[in-house]
C-alpha cells in the first residue's frame, strides 16, 4: 500500500520562489505542496487550516518574520514540522531558528540538493541543519565544553573541521572518504583526533553535540 505522500506548506515573500520551490517540490512522488503562504501571519493562518506535515519557511518576510513565525507555529501546532530556507547563513539567524522551534535550516543557494532529503529528514522526526552550516554549531561547541589549558582552545586543522562537519551532518565514513578523496581508514584517524581534541569519547557524542548543548532540541 503506497504511503501518504507529505503535506508541504511553503512561505516566503517572493511569489517567484514559491513557483520554483513548487515546481521542484511536486517532481518527488512522496510529496505534496497544499498551499503557499507570502508572509508571517498567513503562514501561521494557512498552518491552523491546512495541518501540513512540513511547513518550509522563509526568515525575512513582512508582517511576521520567520523566526517569530516559528515560535508561534512550534506552540500552537507542534505536530508541523518547521524546515527553514533562507538566504542567510549566519549564526546569527540558525540559532535564534532552532530555539523557536525549527527542525530544519536549510540555505537557499543549496535549495536544489539540500532541500528534499531536508523535508524528508525533519517529517521522520529528526534534526537537519545544511552542512555548509554545522561549522557553527562546532564553533559553538567548543567555546562552551572544552576547558581552556594555559588559555589556549583546541584548534582544529582545515581537514579535521571538514571531516567533523560532515560527521556532525550524519554522512557515513565511505561518503567521508569518497568525498575528501582520502580512505576510509584516514577518516578514522582523524575521528579519533577530533574526539581527542574536543574530549569527546564516540562518534555520537560528535554527532549529538548540539542536542546535548541544548541549541538543538531531540523533542518537537
């Protein structure tokens, strides 16, 4: 028996997006786009009447904005699924969206590859955060849990940071690999490095780090 295909909401302020989010969207069998909302309030509107599962949903609009959307969305209607895309690929916004609620941030120049394994992701009940994002929850991590010795911070080489982003991002060590042209047993001896330098003890913890920091919440 063929699944119920996922109620997809989409909210942003440029009817143009919308038309190619849409367009994008309704190529994959296992979706469905319900309805399109242009700013905040009708968003928030357009979530109580159409229950989607997944609501994609833009940052700067007028009327309400994304994150302030979110927060309002996340309370009332805990069951839809909030996946943001935006422009902005800062800390600035990705912290403020996951505490309001957000399952997802998804940057939009990474739409077309990022964008459908996203909404699949966060309607399952998990955390995406585009990898072009992860290094700022490391960031994060870091200047919170690993103590400073003689004031010094545990410094990560531009490799080790490349392959922790995609380790904190769920790929697998073969995907590590093929992707940084390297073996797989290379992969494993940065992991260990990574874990010894951040006094992380398995690679969970490494993928879990935002949960346990609270910038990611496990629940909805």
């Amino acid at each position: 028996m063929r699944e119920p295909r996922i109620r997809i909401l989409l909210a942003d302020d440029h009817a143009m997006i919308r038309s190619g989010l849409r367009a994008l969207l309704e190529r994959e069998d296992d979706f469905a786009v319900v309805g399109e909302a242009g700013n905040g309030l009708e968003a928030l509107d357009l979530v109580g009447k159409l229950h989607p599962d997944v609501i994609v949903l833009d940052i700067t609009m007028p009327a309400l904005d994304g994150i302030e959307a979110a927060s309002r969305i996340h309370e009332a209607f805990p069951d839809t699924r909030i996946l943001i895309l935006t422009m902005h690929q800062d800390a600035q916004y990705l912290g403020p969206a996951l505490k309001a609620g957000a399952a997802g941030y998804v940057v939009k120049r990474a739409a077309d590859t990022e964008l459908i394994g996203a909404i699949r992701a966060v309607h399952r009940g998990e955390k995406f955060v585009d990898p072009s994002m992860v290094g700022f929850l490391v960031q994060d991590y870091v200047q919170r849990t690993v103590p400073q010795a003689e004031g010094d911070t545990p410094k990560l080489s531009e490799r080790e940071t490349a392959v922790l982003r995609m380790m904190a991002a769920g790929f697998a060590y073969k995907e590590i690999a093929d992707r940084l042209g390297i073996s797989t047993k290379t992969v494993e001896t940065y992991r260990e490095r990574i874990k010894e330098k951040l006094g992380l003890s398995s690679r969970s913890e490494i993928v879990r780090f935002a949960l346990e920091q609270g910038i990611l919440h496990s629940g909805s």
